[in-house]
C-alpha cells in the first residue's frame, strides 16, 4: 500500500523520475494531470505519497503548490533535487526544419526560451505536462509537433531526439517535496530540516526580530519568500525553510516562534536532501 | 515621444487597463506579445516606457520579469495595483453548455480554477494573452470556446459575457511596475518605495543582520523573496521592497547595505502606489 505514489504527469515525466529515485523502482503510479488531481488522490487515499515540484532556480516558488499544502494539511516529510535536463523530440524521420509547433509544460518552455530563439519558426505552445505530450505525439503520430521532455519519455515513447540539453541554464535544480496527509515518522536524530509558515504584521522590524530569534537558536535560514495576506492588508504570511544541527535548537525556536508570530505552523519536518 | 507605451498583451488586456490608469488615455500602445518582447522593445526605443505585472496575491512573485528586469538593466520607475475581474466569454448565442474548451493565460486559468470545477466538460486550454483569445474568437467565430478576460475585451471584441467575477478570490490585486531604459526623474520628496536586490552567503544570521541595519534605518520590508543563485551553492540573491517617509533614512541603509552585503542593487526608486 505505501509503495503507491501520486505524481504530477505521466510514466517518463520528470515527477515520475524523483519518484523513482527516492522510493525506489518498485512503486506503483498514480499518475495524476494537476497538482489539484494529485492532493484529492492523496485525500481520497488513491496514494499515500505525493511527489509535488515546489521550487526551481529559475522560476522560484510554485506559490499555488505552497497553498495546496497549507490549505490542505498535507505534511512534507522529505525532499529530493533533481538535475533538469530538457530535449527536444519529435517523430522518427523528422528534422528540426520540420517542427512548427513545440508543446510541453509552461516551465519547460520558459527553461528552455534561449534555444528556441534561434528556430522563430516554432510556435510554443503550452501544455499539461512535459512527458504526456511526447506520448500524445507518438500515439496520434503527429507530424510538425515536437515534445520537450525527458531522454526517458523519447525512449518510452519511441521519439527521437533531435536536440539534447536544450535548457538554458545547464545548472537547472529543481526542488520536489514528498508530502503525506499524516506527519513523518521520522526520530528526532535525523530530521534537520523544516517548512514552517507564519504572519507578521506589517510593523517595522517585525521580520528581522523573528529572524534573530532563528539565528539565536543557530538556525540557518535556506528559504524565504513573503506573501502578501488577501483580504487583511498590511499583513503578510512567510513561508520559510530552515536547516540545523540539533533537533532541540528547533524546537526552542519553534516555541518561541508560536508567541511571537501568528498563526505559526510546521508544514514539515524532514532530512535536509542538499549536500554540502 | 514619451506616451509610447509597450504592454504584454493587446488593447482589452489588464496591462492595457493599467497603462491608462497610470498614463491616461492619450498613449500609443506597443502591444508585445511576450514580456521578452516588451524588454527588446524597450532595448530598440520602440517605447519609452512598459508596463509589466510583477505579482500577485494568489502566485506571489512573477520572477522571471524580476530576471528580465535584473539583467537588462531597466529601471522601476512606477508601481500600480490593479483589481484583476475575470470574466467568462463567447460569441453571441452561445450558452455555458456549448463551451468546449476555454483559453487564456495560465495565470488567468489558476485564478478561476473553482469555477470551472462546477464544468468538468469544459479543457482549460493556456494561451498567451487574455485579450488575444477573446479577439481570435471574435476574429474567426469559434465556436465552442471561451475566453477568460476584462470586460473591456468583451466590449472591444463584441463577445457575450456568459459569467462575470469568476475569479476564486474577490480581492485579486495585481501589482504591475513602470519599468524604463533610464532612470526616474523624481525628486527625493516623491520617493517614498524602493526595489532592492543583494546577494548573501548562507551564513546564519546574515539576513537578520541586514534586516536589522533597515529597521534601525526606519525601513518598512513590504516584500521579501529569496533565490538560491544558480552555479553558486549556498549563495542567496534577495529582492527586498521597502517603504520610508524619509529619503535620508533610506539613503543611509543603502550605503550600509553596499558595504554588508554583495552586489547590492538599486532596481528602482520610485512613489508607493498602495494606499494605507
């Protein structure tokens, strides 16, 4: 039952690869279109486990999926980085000349801008997800429509490769959390990461002195991004990720926290997967 | 000369309603179609000036214009919060049963999400531009699909609106910057906000330190957003908004700034637009 894992996208999508990599090769997929898709599964008890994308280098946050989490009291118990690398694919016999329209996923795209520009005879369109367009391409046998998905999806849907790393910024990491409806169970000794949440108001020095109490704890800071509170202005929700040492460092700031912010959570609590 | 305007999207788009609340009526529109395209506009002196959404309270930081802004060298000179009212779009005599498919902008889409969770027959399709599919449909009658977009396109494209307001959050602020090749022309009474970007290492305490030093100089934070910096592990870039009544004060933390932190960055300096 625990092997069974909720993804974003398809057998060959880059979900599909973490999933592989932090559980194992013997899962079985829940492959799901949308984020949204992904968490009912996991509130319905389709999958116990979900693989959500949460931040890259280029783009940043994925916001929304920060929200999900939240508004859903899913709990992230672990991480995992993945290296991105981009290809461009299309039908066997196919060349680059013959390619008029590009559909993959809005990020893939965007990570991929540079390349396209010298080939302004392709269309970029947006789709769904990276590795369903490349089987979409194979099934219908579409002609002058070319995938930017993984070496995987070309293999497993029979593409060729007509371009290879085609991102644009080689050093391309995106981060994905694991996340559960129930918290990890994980021993004290070998958590040194957390996700936390919580609102200040908007009053000078707010920030900078829970900021300090995170440094007093020897709390290192690897995250933080301000949100500005809908419907009560001048106050702002922080999402904010932190590394440390020792477990009861955290868990004196995480009491301090409490008092002094508001609405403090812990949206997890989980091995720090960056190496040093 | 200087009423040249570049926005992303056509005439009937929120940039085009932001660049006639902020300009006034009498402005020529460059209409671009991406915001690369605004950035080379702008580059060549098409325009002398763009219009650009920079976030917003459901996805927060839009940060590859924050990139676009970065790396060309443009300046902020202006800030405006727009209500975004999103509504749903067709030819005349169609009815929501007849709609297929819908297209707009993937940002559009995810803010009216719940919506269209009571019309599961109807594809969320993603587009470039909100204004752009309601004058397609227009152009060439589709049948079938809607757009999402201002009621300004809908009066511009002779389009029926089928559902108005359906937008997840009534309170949908979205905040566009006035960016420029040169910098403002305001005089240090006027300047009461400021866009800042610097780099940190990741060493506990840094950003509290830097943090501090604002808030002894009276800056208010009203954005904060961290980027772990691509090539350089555990090396930090920051976008940071601070609000001041004087300009003195901020002019002090600035120079402090230069000195504490690496590759401190003015990205503009211009007049708050929020109101308290």
């Amino acid at each position: 039952m625990e092997t069974k894992i909720a993804i974003q996208g398809i057998k060959g999508s880059f979900h599909h690869q973490v999933a592989q990599e932090y559980f194992g090769k013997d899962i079985t997929l829940i492959e799901c279109m949308t984020f949204d898709n992904l968490v009912d599964g996991l509130l319905k008890k389709d999958a116990f486990q979900g693989v959500m994308a949460i931040e890259n280098s280029i783009a940043g946050s994925i916001i929304p999926n920060y929200a999900l989490i939240d508004k859903n009291e899913l709990h992230i118990i672990g991480e995992h980085y993945l290296q991105i690398h981009h290809n461009l694919m299309a039908l066997p016999g196919q060349t680059i000349s013959d390619i008029l329209e590009v559909h993959s996923h809005p990020m893939a795209l965007l990570q991929c801008k540079e390349f396209f520009r010298k080939y302004p005879h392709i269309k970029l369109v947006e789709d769904a997800d990276t590795a369903e367009t490349a089987k979409r391409i194979s099934e219908k046998q579409l002609m002058g429509i070319a995938a930017i998905a993984s070496k995987t999806a070309a293999e497993l849907y029979q593409l060729s490769v007509l371009a290879s790393e085609i991102q644009t910024i080689n050093n391309n990491s995106t981060r994905f959390v694991i996340v559960k409806t129930q918290n990890s169970v994980l021993s004290k000794d070998e958590i040194n990461k957390a996700s936390l949440k919580f609102e200040l108001d908007h009053k000078r020095g707010s920030l900078a002195t829970v900021l300090n109490v995170m440094s007093d704890c020897r709390l290192n800071l690897t995250k933080i991004q301000s949100l500005p509170k809908i419907e009560t202005p001048w106050k702002y929700a922080f999402f904010v990720d932190v590394t440390f040492d020792k477990y009861e460092d955290y868990e004196k700031a995480a009491k301090l926290l409490t008092i002094m912010a508001d609405h403090f959570k812990i949206l997890g609590e989980y091995r720090n997967a960056r190496v040093l």
